[in-house]
C-alpha cells in the first residue's frame, strides 16, 4: 500500500491491514443618555427647520446602503493582498462586524495550488487567528500530509472573515457580504483546485440545496471564480463521524489526481 495512503489511514483511524494504530480521539466541545428637552414652540420649529435629512426605511435597508457605499469607495479588484487583509479587516458590510474580536483573513502559501475552504471562523479559530484549529485542525493537517502537503504548502480560509454568534451556520447574506472578497483572493491565488470542506461551504459557495453526498465525487464551476471546485467533508464533522473518513480519503484521492493532471499540463 502507498505509503501516502497509509499515512492518511494512520491519521483518518481507519483501520488497515498492518499493526493496528490508536484511533483518531473524540471531539472535545469548544468552548471556546442625556438627551436635551425642547422648551418651547419656537425652538421646535427651529430645530426642524435646520434639521438634517435622515435615512428612511428598515435597519437592514440601512445597512445594505452603507455596505454598498463602502463597496463603491474601494474597488476591490484592484486590491493586492495587503491592500485587501487591511480592506477587510475594516469591512462592516454585515453585522457579524459589530461582535468579532478580528477577521481571518487566511493563511499559508500565496502561491498555493491548493485552497481549503470552511465556512466560518469559529471562537476557536478566532482566537488563534487561523481557520481550522483544535481538534479539527489536527485531523485536516494529518490529510493534507497524506496528500503531500504541509499546512504551509497550501492556503486556507473561509467563505466569511467574521465568526458568526454561538459558532452558528453563516447565513446566506453573510456569505454573499463576503463574496467579492473570496473572489478576489482566488484571483491573486490563482489555485489549481478549491477543496471545500463541509456541507455548508459547499452549498453556500455552490449556491445549492444539494446535500453533501449529491454534490461529491465531481468537478463543480461557477461563476466568478474559475476554478475547479470539489467537495468533501468538514474535519469536525469527521471526528463526530469516523466511519465516513473512508469516503473523505476518495474525495482526497479525486483531489490528489485533478492536481496531478493539471502538473502534468503545466510541463
């Protein structure tokens, strides 16, 4: 047997048929007004006379025109990696904003062939200041060394920058507030392949209704970013899952052969 594939065996807790290895350890559970008064007549009219005009409508109306002001004051096809850490380091184009300590931009090499995608940061992940961390982390760095790759070798970050409350799924509209900034990270990444991790990341990047098992085992294109995509598991899906790791090491594998097609294109 390989020896890439044993050592992805190794780390996944699969069992092989060499000596038997301890298995991949559960889950741990992260836990991570003063206000003037108007006297008189006469200083009302006054004060509305001069009044400013304010915004109408709902609270997120507001806010979609806010994020659209932003969107129009920087053109972010433009942006170089720097220029864009800092662009969305400052981003309040949702409300995730108003609760995160920092954005996660991403991590690792930006030239990388391979870019790992989640779906957003968790308090964990916050915390440490990278995607994927803990006990999830651990496995996906034990399957990207089965590929070939350091954590190092590739670059990985999620479809919003912000973690949302209580570690919840981000939203539609979260992910869409974040669109042009992934776009534009595959566009200065310039990756072979995007291996998106977990069923949300998939259905939000796809825009699908699909389940996680209908989308895998095939190529996926959208718009806007031209780049085969392929689906697989999330790691902490896999730790609460271990039988399903069998299936996460055939979407690698389908990964691992894209790859090795488009080197051999390249030379």
């Amino acid at each position: 047997m390989p020896n890439q594939h044993n050592a992805y065996l190794k780390a996944m807790g699969i069992d092989v048929w060499v000596e038997r290895v301890p298995s991949t350890p559960d889950v741990t559970n992260f836990n991570i007004e003063h206000v003037s008064t108007i006297t008189s007549e006469s200083q009302i009219e006054t004060q509305v006379e001069n009044a400013e005009p304010v915004l109408t409508g709902s609270f997120e109306t507001t806010k979609e025109k806010i994020a659209e002001t932003q969107a129009e004051k920087v053109n972010i096809d433009l942006l170089d990696w720097q220029a864009l850490s800092l662009h969305i380091s400052e981003c309040q184009s949702c409300a995730l904003s108003e609760n995160r300590t920092k954005t996660l931009f991403g991590t690792g090499n930006q030239t990388a062939s391979l870019m790992i995608l989640g779906d957003a940061p968790n308090g964990e992940d916050e915390h440490q200041g990278e995607a994927f961390s803990g006990e999830a982390g651990m496995l996906l760095t034990a399957m990207l060394k089965a590929m070939g790759y350091q954590r190092s070798d590739v670059y990985i970050s999620n479809l919003v920058k912000c973690r949302t409350a209580e570690n919840q799924d981000p939203s539609i509209e979260e992910v869409s507030a974040c669109e042009s900034y992934l776009k534009r990270q595959v566009e200065l990444l310039q990756p072979d392949l995007i291996l998106a991790l977990g069923s949300i990341t998939a259905q939000r990047l796809l825009k699908s209704k699909s389940t996680l098992n209908r989308l895998r085992s095939q190529l996926h294109y959208i718009d806007g970013i031209n780049v085969p995509i392929i689906v697989s598991f999330d790691p902490a899906y896999l730790l609460r899952s271990p039988n399903e790791k069998r299936k996460a090491w055939d979407d690698l594998q389908m990964a691992m052969k894209e790859l090795s097609a488009v080197d051999r294109v390249k030379s």
